[in-house]
C-alpha cells in the first residue's frame, strides 16, 4: 500500500463515528470509554473482541451474523482496518466499531468483566523463540484477556498454524484452564462447533484452496 494511499485512509479513520483512535498516552492514563462501553453502542449487549482484527472483515461477518451483539476490532494497523471500517459504515452496521491501540494494552481499554468473548484469528505466530512475548496468547495475554473477560467468557483462536496450536494447548494443560473444544484440522472435524466455520477470512479460503489444515480451540482462562 503506498503512502498516500496509507495518508487517505488515517484522514479518513479520523472521520469516521465507528473508529476510536486513542493516543497511547490516553490509554496509560485515563481511557474515556473503559467501562463505558455501552454509552458508546447506545445498549447493553454483550461485546466481542477481534484481536489483530487486519482488515477487519471477521469483525463485519460477525456483526451480520449476530445483531444483539456489539463487536470490535483491535488492531494498531489503522490503514488496515479502514476497509472493514467503511464496509460498516456503508452498510449501516450500529454494533461494530474499530479500536486502534496496541494488545498489550486491552486490558486498560475494557474494565474488569466487561467482555463476553474473545477471537483471535489468524495471527502471527511469531515462531522464534525471541518472538514469544509477541503472540497474542502468552501466558501474559492471557491473563489480561481472564481480567477483561466475565465470568463464562470464552475465547477463540483460530489459524493455520500447527505451532501455534500446540504452544496455545500446552500452555492451557499447563494450567487450570478448560478447554471447550478443541481440533488441529476443523473442516475435517467429525462435529465442529458451527461458530468455528460460519464465517471464513480472503486468507483461510486460500489456505483451504492449498489443502492447508485450519486449527481452532475454543477455551476459557483460569489464573
């Protein structure tokens, strides 16, 4: 994406009523809307989390699929989420809304309890082992996502990575955590959860065009 084209879309996100652009300043010190969520959708619904959203198309899907829901995505790529962004705004979609900040800080974003459910899906796996402070479901992640989460939240990763899989397994064995379900290739599941093939990202129906296993766990955190 050139720079230009970069430049047009941060003007843009500027713009547009479905997108909070807090300055990480703001965040460390007093976030406006954490807790307050609900004046921000105008109701009480639950609200889930797409973490790393990107483009933001799981984020859209999700909000069709489920309007007595409220949905956002998360992601520091503002460039990038400008398309799911607009596609929403286009299509009069009230119950999602794009966050740009950086993960690590979610837990200052949402109050304690305040999260129904958690999805992460696709990211990067960040395999080296320098890398590992970098994956979105470290030990540390996790217990920022249990602090934001209520009670029954539940969260979500899915991806083609069979690494990411296995490190995300062994780490809730580890603990004392649940796991709801549980597949290192969904689409070849004998009873898949339907929430885990419902919707389908541009990358995962490339990923199923090359055969390429897609993983999911569905688990709730206990620290």
């Amino acid at each position: 994406m050139g720079s230009k084209n970069k430049l047009k879309r941060f003007r843009e996100n500027e713009l547009f009523k479905n997108v909070i652009q807090p300055s990480r300043e703001e965040v460390l010190s007093n976030f406006e809307l954490q807790g307050k969520w609900p004046t921000f959708f105008n109701n009480n619904n639950p609200i889930v989390l797409e973490l790393g959203c990107g483009k933001g198309e799981y984020s859209v899907a999700l909000a069709k699929k489920y309007p007595n829901k409220n949905f956002i995505g998360v992601d520091i790529k503002g460039a990038r989420f400008w398309n799911g962004a607009k596609e929403a705004l286009q299509e009069n979609l009230s119950n999602v809304a794009f966050l740009r900040t950086q993960i690590e800080l979610i837990n200052l974003c949402f109050n304690k309890d305040e999260v129904s459910e958690i999805w992460i899906t696709f990211p990067d796996p960040q395999i080296k082992y320098k890398r590992t402070k970098h994956r979105l479901i470290n030990q540390d992640f996790l217990k920022k996502y249990q602090f934001i989460l209520s009670k029954e939240g539940i969260i979500h990763l899915k991806t083609d990575s069979e690494f990411l899989h296995g490190y995300l397994l062994g780490i809730l064995h580890e603990g004392n955590h649940e796991v709801l379900y549980a597949h290192h290739d969904i689409y070849n599941s004998s009873s898949p959860p339907k929430e885990a093939l419902e919707i389908q990202t541009f990358y995962e129906n490339q990923y199923l065009k090359q055969n390429k296993p897609i993983t999911y766990v569905k688990f709730k955190t206990d620290y």
